[in-house]
C-alpha cells in the first residue's frame, strides 16, 4: 500500500487536491443540514412543548417518522419522491423527460429533515431541565417574554443542549456519506471514484476514513469548547 501513497498526492496523477476537495463538500453539507435541523429542531421542540394538542401531536409525529424510518430511506424518499412531483410539474408547463431535484440541495433537506428530529429532543430536554426558579425569578424582575427568551431561557438550554448537539452532530457527519447514493460527489463519493479507477480501496477508504476523522476530531474540539464557554462561572459539584 505504502509503495502507492503518491496517489494521495497534489501532483500528477495524485487525488489528493479531489479528495479534500470532496471533503469540503461534506463538510458544507453537514454544517448546512445541521444548522436546518436546528430550526426544524427548534419547531418541534416547541410543538412538544405547547399546550396545545395539534403542535404537540405534530411534533411528536415528526419525531418519530424521522427518528423511526431508516435514514437512507428517507434520503431515496425526497430525491425521488422529490423529482417525480418536479417532473410532473415540468411537464404542465410543457416540458420533456425526468427533472431531477439537485442533489446538494437534496442531501441539505434530507440531513435537516433528520437531524432537526433529534435535535428536537435534545432541546426539549434542555429546556426541562432549566430550574422552573428561573423562570419565576424572570416573572418577578418584569421581564418581557422576549427578554426572558434571550436572556434566561436560551442561554441555559444551550448551556444543557450542548453536549447533546455534539451527539446529534457525528450523526450527521456520518449520515452525509449516504447522500452519495443520489449522485453527490462528496468525500464517500470520491473515495469510490479514486479506489475505482486506481484499483488500490485500501488506501483510498483509509485515506477517507482518516479524513472522516480529522473533520470529527476538529469539530468536537469546537464542542468541547462551546460546552466549557457556556458553563463558565458555574459553580462545580
């Protein structure tokens, strides 16, 4: 294997600058779903929360089908589903053949999709485990619901959610590869391509995994660190 570690380079004949080139894409990819997730995420959470029964009965809906069904899955579900219901539209306005959604576009919902159903739960646990004294404290300085949102109830839900987003983030990590079933040439993409046409998967999947690794490694420091920074000045048990 070592004997073809150039492939890996930047020079000739090297997929070095392809492969982190893909890696870039998965990493665009799953900060974006990841940062729709959280909105989807937010809603849900909220929905579970309310005291009506319709947002509660939604929510708890939603959770389950994305937490439930199998993630590759859901990714075949929205780009086909997705592209037939934009073939048929096509079609109205008079257009020929099969219309496909794009795949960036795609895997980004898709990754939203799933990952706000887990967020949903990490927040709503977050917010229960606020002490209900803060909220009382909020109510006795007059604050306005606004006020009490930024300056008491968002700062320690993420302050708890944290650590749990941390989780739900290597999830997406991971799920970003299987975006490569609809055609998307990000990292898992691109290592098939590399180990295809060199004959050598070994190094090629080791190279991708060590990259996999990297991306994890350097993102669960900015976790770590976020987690630290949002516990600052509190008191340890």
């Amino acid at each position: 294997m070592f004997e073809k570690i150039h492939l890996l380079g930047f020079g000739a004949g090297g997929w070095g600058a392809a492969l982190l080139g893909a890696a870039a894409i998965t990493l665009i990819l799953s900060a974006l779903g990841f940062a729709l997730g959280a909105v989807f995420g937010g809603l849900a959470a909220a929905g579970r929360l309310s005291s009506a029964r319709i947002p509660r009965v939604l929510a708890k809906a939603y959770g389950t089908i994305f937490r439930g069904v199998p993630d590759l899955l859901t990714i075949y579900l929205f780009y086909y589903g997705g592209s037939v219901a934009l073939t048929s539209l096509a079609r109205l306005f008079g257009a020929q053949g099969f219309v496909g959604l794009p795949t960036f576009a795609t895997g980004v919902v898709t990754i939203g999709f799933i990952s706000g159903a887990y967020q949903s739960e990490v927040y709503r646990g977050a917010y229960l485990a606020i002490d209900k004294g803060q909220f009382d404290a909020a109510k006795a300085l007059a604050l306005t619901r606004l006020q009490m949102l930024r300056l008491v109830i968002v700062p320690q839900l993420l302050r708890h959610a944290i650590p749990g987003l941390g989780n739900v983030w290597q999830l997406v990590l991971k799920d970003s590869a299987l975006i490569s079933v609809i055609g998307l040439v990000e990292l898992m993409r691109q290592t098939q391509i590399g180990a295809g046409s060199t004959r050598e998967p070994f190094l090629f999947y080791f190279a991708a995994a060590a990259l996999y690794f990297v991306i994890a490694g350097v993102t669960d420091l900015f976790f770590s660190r976020a987690e630290a920074n949002a516990s600052r000045g509190l008191a340890h048990r």
